[in-house]
C-alpha cells in the first residue's frame, strides 16, 4: 500500500503548483516533474484489485490512451508510416487529361475542334465576296488621302516640330539649333527618296496604263484598292466581324471560393474566415475540367459534403454564378469532408440536346452498359441493364418518358433481347417500337391496364420456368447461377435477356381492380428476376405509397429522379434518407431543367445527368434498324409477328378504318372537328365525348398530320381549321398493311 505521507506530500506539491499559478507565477515544470516521479518512485506496486490505487497512480494514468496527455508530460513517441510508405499512400496526378484517354470523349473533342474550325472558315467565306470587298473599296478614298498624308509628313519630318517647338519655347537655342539641323538633313534625304517613289510609281502607272495586259490592270486595281481599303479602316471599326463570341466567364480562384464558401452559412467555416483563417483547405489547385474549373477541398471536422449540397443556392450565389453551373460532389475514394467542387462555365440546362453514342449504330450488346446522358462536367454516363431493374420518376412533362425512349432503344438494338412495351399513357410515344416487340399496348383504359397486369402475370411465371432452368444448367456453363451472354446465345435455353417496360406505371398499380396484384407481381420479379434476365424499366409522375409500392421502389437498384415535387416523392425514387444526404431532385428548375435528373446506382455516387434525346423520326429509324437485325437473326416473336391476339392499342377497334369510313372519297379536305362528330355518331360507346384535338392526338402515332384546311361553316361563313387530308389517311393505312403483311 502507499504511504500516507507520499500521498500528503504530492498533495501538496498539486496545491502549491497550483497557488502559484493562480498568483501569476511562473511554475518550474522541471521541478514539479521531478518531484513527481520522485513521489512516484518511493511508492510501492499497487495491487491490481486497487482500482483507486491504479488511478492515482500518474504514471499509470499517463500510459491510458483513453485519457488526456497531460500539457507537462512528455507524450509517448508514436511510430508513423516511414518514408516509402508515404510515398506509395501519395496518389498520383494523371500524365494526361481524362478526356485524352477516353475513346468518345477525345472523339468528341475533335468533332468540336474541327467544327469550330470549319464554322469560322465559312463565316468568313460567305462574306468576303459580299461584305468585307465592297467594304475595302468603299473605304479606298480614305486609305488614299491616309497614304498621301502620311508620306508628306514623313517627308517634312512633321513627327520632330513638337520637340523643337518645346525646345524653342524654353530659349534652348544651343539644343534647338540642333535639332533644326538634323530636321534639314532629315528632310533633304526623304525629299529625294519620295520624289523618287514618286516618279517610280508614276512609270508603273503608265505601264500598267499603256503597256500591261488587261488581266494585268485588273489584279493590280484591285490589289491596290484592297490595300487602300485597308489603309482606310478606322480604328473602331474593322474589317471583318467575329465568326465566334467568346463567353467570357471569370476564372475560379480560391479567394473567390472561401468567400463563397464563408457566405453560405456553416459555422465552422464561418467562424474560421472571421478569425483571418481560410476555413477550407485546398488538396490540390484548381484546375479545368472539361467546360469549367475544379477545386479539390477538405471541409473543416464534422463538416460533410451533404451540408454543402444543401446549400447549393447559397453557395452559387456566393460564386456569382447561375445554379445549373455549380456541382458539389463527393469524392468516393476519400472522406467524408473531401469536396470536390465543380463550376462550369455554362449552365447544364443550356448545353442543348443532347446526341445518343448509339443512334446510329447497327447493334448493341445489352450486357454492356447502355449510353443514357451527359454530366454537368460533359461526361458520359451510362446505365447497366444486365442484372438491374430501374425506376424513373419526375412530374409532367420533365422528359421521363425520353429517358424509357432512351433505355428502351438500346434494349431493341440487341437482337436477342425479348422486348415488352406497355405505355399506359395512350399518346403513343412508344409506338415506333412496336414493330420490335414481343408483347405491346398503347391505351389508359382498362382493356390495356388489364394487358399489362397479364404481362406482370406472366414475367413472374417466367421467372419461375427460368429459375428452375438455371438450376440445372451444368456449373462450367453456368458458375456464378446468373444470365451470361453465353447463355443468353443458346436459344434451345430460352434463357435470353427479357426487358419489360411500363411508362405511368401509376395508372397500372393504382387500378382497383389490377393494381394490387400487379404490385406483388412487380416486386417478385424485382427481387428475383434480376440474375435471371428480366429486366423491369418502371416509369411513373405520381411516386406515392398508392400508386408505387414500396416493395417496388425499396428494391430496384437503379434510380432516376428528374424534377419532382418535394421530399417525400424524392425519397420514394432515389431512396430513403436521399433528400436528407444531399440529393435532391426538388432542386431543379421545371421546364428549365427538364431533361436533367439524380441517377443513383449506376455509379458509385449519385450523379447529375443530361439525358440524351431521341425525337419519334430517330426512335423509328432505330426502330427498323433492330427489326432488320431480328429478321435476319430470327429473333422477332409474338406481337411482332402478329401472334399476340390479346394485343391492344387502347380500345378493340380499327382509329383508321373508322376514319376512313366517314371521310368518304369525294371529301378531299375535312375537319378534324367535323370527324370527331362523325366518330361519336358511328361508335358512341368508343368515340363519344370527342373533340378535335382527340382526332389530332389519335392521329399522330400512325403519321397523319393536321394541318390548315379551308371550309365552310354550318352557317355559311369561309374560315380555315385544323384538318386532315383523305390522301394522308389513304396512305397510312396503304403502309400499315403492307407492315403487317410483310410481317
């Protein structure tokens, strides 16, 4: 046990460190220390059932990591990583540019160059003739009297008289007299040589006059008023205009960037800028990227990248630029607090439409990833099919059905894809796939909700057969029990990839009477059809518990949120806790951003996407493209082939027949008004209730454009209206038929 006296002693040694300190002495640490361990070196071993022993112990309480280190004590030395390992743990810069390295990305970097260059040649091309010639000879004159005044000057040396004016003016007669003689000299000798010029240029003149050819006189004419033309141009204004404009967009620094990042409300960083600190600190300079500039940041302790997305408004107003150019992004090979900000000289809603890598490919192996869209930063980004399913949502009119359009395409563009199309939405906008697919409706009634439940019916019932079929494929064949391309090639397996899509599955698992079923058939397949090649593509504007349940939306693996409401639609598509880490696809701007989405689990962080665009005359030619491809490979099954009799387009009746007969042939020209009259009176269960415009959107999916049709009223007045022409509609159906006999 320890001796009562040691413990009174070190007691009062404390007290006394302690008094002194609090008078404002100074306390020698030397000897405090050493009286200390002289203490502790009298006092015996505790016994290790003592806790309070152990404890008062200071050796025994320095050597706890768990405690603090006290300010007097030596800390224990620490043995770090040496100097190879920090050598080996430094990551290295890239010799070249990403883009540089990438296929496509260098590709499309010389496609701008060389159509930069191109742009500018032609815009002076076109203009030389018509502009920039009858310019120069306008300005000839001026360049004229320009030239004739300048040599005279020179000849009289005009440039000298302001010094020997000044010189005169303050009575230096020695340094004026000077100059006046070198001013004689000067002007005898260019007297000479311009008297010279002149009568030179005046016998090249009378040459060219009386002795030269006439193609001759012409070029030096019009050498010499192009040259005069020039001579005469002013000074504000030139020659020739800029073939390209120059956004000029002010360079990222990192003064602009604390300040920025000072502005948008988080304490740490605030408090740090307050006190002259940066807040931030900058891991690497920055940088271009692609079309803007990027900083690499360490955020200060307890700061996330989240809380800096959250701020992203505030942030792009600090920066002074506008939202769409400002990306804060995480950094997955590091921490947490590793920034990576990213700005861009243009917002990402103005870059345009975006072109598809694949549209004019011949084919496409679905087991690689499928081209979908642009980052903020101009890269490509891609989707995997293979072993995914994928949920897109968005409000109204944002583009997601572009992006199944997208998706759908590339699935076609595999010949030995198995496509099943169900758009619930009755406008047609899946329709040049139709020719492709095994199974497919077009219609919001309940003859195609009914359709489509079936479907779900039968892809789980699929899912089952092939469940059982990979079970007993050999183990060299089939190792991993999963849809290998090797696999889906052997068509005696009937084991090739299926992709089933359903745009405004709202419509589907919200009916009464299907949707509940449809719903558990859904989330069946999501769970279990993934390594067996099916393959569901969802789509839906109303992403609610009712209309999208939640065994759906919590199992997909890929997710695409383009503008929706608020957090709740948020998180239902890009998954829970989404909208409170950051991603957040309430940020974008409706219309403005409509095409720009979060695509989360296609890669490692979720990331900002510019779908691409494939208009209905592009989606048909890849369209017939996939079709030529399925006929020379013998893949073409079901309604493709006419042999899904339970197919329907919305309701069971021919749109095209039925117009034909009521526009009989001596009606050249109707209204579309006059054929929504007559539909209503030949079917009112079918066309009852319709207008004009229900004739006009009918109508476009089969090709027939409305267009300016002169009539005349019931009440006799002449006006113009939107109508069809009977030859339109002739042809239509003349190709439908041949399609379907061809077939």
């Amino acid at each position: 046990m320890k001796h009562p006296d040691d413990d009174n002693e070190l007691f009062n040694r404390l007290e006394a460190e302690m008094a002194a300190d609090s008078d404002g002495h100074v306390v020698d640490l030397d000897k405090a220390r050493s009286a200390r361990t002289e203490s502790a070196d009298r006092t015996p071993d505790a016994s290790p059932d003592s806790g309070a022993d152990r404890s008062a112990d200071p050796s025994e309480a320095g050597s706890d990591d768990s405690g603090p280190t006290l300010v007097d004590r030596p800390a224990p030395a620490q043995s770090g990583p040496g100097l190879i390992d920090r050598i080996r743990g430094s990551k290295r810069l890239d010799v070249l540019p990403a883009w540089v390295k990438s296929g496509p990305e260098f590709a499309e970097a010389m496609r701008w160059l060389a159509g930069h260059v191109w742009h500018t040649i032609a815009f002076h091309a076109i203009r030389v003739p018509f502009l920039y010639v009858p310019k120069l000879i306008w300005r000839s004159p001026r360049g004229l009297a320009n030239t004739l005044t300048r040599i005279g000057r020179w000849a009289v040396d005009a440039e000298g008289e302001p010094l020997r004016q000044a010189e005169a003016r303050r009575e230096n007669s020695e340094l004026y007299l000077k100059l006046s003689r070198q001013r004689d000299r000067r002007v005898r000798l260019r007297m000479i040589l311009t008297i010279l010029g002149a009568l030179v240029a005046l016998g090249m003149g009378l040459f060219l006059v009386y002795g030269a050819e006439q193609s001759t006189k012409v070029i030096a004419a019009t050498i010499t008023l192009l040259m005069l033309g020039w001579l005469g141009a002013p000074a504000d204004a030139p020659l020739a205009t800029r073939a390209v404009i120059k956004t000029e967009v002010q360079k990222l620094t990192s003064d602009i960037v604390v300040k920025a990042m000072a502005s948008i409300g988080i304490g740490q960083i605030t408090s740090a800028v307050a006190k002259g600190q940066d807040g931030i600190k900058f891991v690497a300079p920055i940088t271009r990227e692609g079309p803007g500039w990027r900083a690499d940041i360490d955020l200060p302790l307890g700061v996330t990248v989240a809380d800096v997305a959250d701020r992203r408004a505030r942030l792009a107003s600090g920066l002074r630029r506008p939202l769409g150019c400002v990306w804060p992004d995480a950094d997955p090979s590091e921490h947490e607090g590793r920034l990576i900000l990213w700005v861009g000289d243009r917002d990402l809603s103005k870059t345009g439409i975006v072109k598809w890598p694949l549209a004019n490919a011949r084919k496409h192996d679905i087991f690689k990833r499928i081209p979908f869209g642009i980052d903020p930063r101009g890269r490509a980004q891609s989707v995997p099919m293979i072993q995914h399913n994928i949920l897109i949502g968005s409000l109204p009119g944002q583009g997601k059905t572009a992006s199944v359009r997208v998706l759908a395409c590339g699935a076609a563009m595999d010949p030995s894809v198995e496509l099943w199309l169900h758009e619930n939405k009755g406008t047609g906008d899946l329709d040049s796939l139709e020719c492709v697919s095994h199974r497919f409706v077009s219609g919001i009634d309940d003859d195609s909700i009914k359709y489509a439940a079936d479907s779900l019916k039968l892809l789980r019932e699929e899912v089952m057969r092939r469940a059982a079929a990979i079970k007993k494929l050999p183990r060299d064949l089939c190792p991993d029990k999963r849809i290998t391309r090797a696999i889906a090639d052997k068509r005696s397996l009937k084991l090739w990839p299926l992709v089933g899509v359903f745009d405004e599955c709202q419509n589907l698992f919200g009916h009464p009477k299907y949707g509940k079923q449809a719903g558990d058939d859904a989330e069946f397949i999501i769970k279990l059809g993934r390594a067996l090649g099916v393959i569901l593509i969802l789509a839906t504007q109303r992403p609610d518990k009712d209309s999208l349940p939640t065994g759906i939306s919590g199992n997909v693996s890929i997710r695409f949120a383009l503008k929706v409401a608020g957090q709740v639609e948020n998180d239902m598509i890009l998954g829970t806790s989404a909208y409170k880490n950051g991603v957040r696809a309430t940020s974008f701007r409706p219309e403005i951003d409509a095409g720009n989405g979060y695509l989360a689990g296609a890669t490692a962080l979720p990331v900002v996407v510019r779908t691409a665009y494939l208009d209905d005359p592009a989606t048909n030619a890849i369209a017939q493209r996939a079709y030529a491809l399925r006929k020379a490979e013998g893949t073409l099954s079901g309604h493709a082939l006419g042999e899904d009799p339970e197919a329907v387009t919305g309701p069971s009746y021919d749109l095209l027949a039925d117009v034909a007969a009521v526009v009989p042939p001596s009606e050249e020209r109707v209204w579309n008004e006059r054929i929504a009259a007559r539909l209503a009176e030949l079917r009112p269960e079918v066309y009852g209730g319709w207008k004009g415009e229900n004739v006009t959107s009918a109508l476009k999916p089969h090709g027939i454009k409305t267009r300016d049709v002169a009539g005349t009223t019931d009440d006799g007045t002449r006006t113009t209206r939107r109508g069809i022409t009977r030859t339109d509609l002739t042809k239509a159906i003349a190709e439908r038929d041949e399609k379907r006999g061809a077939a």
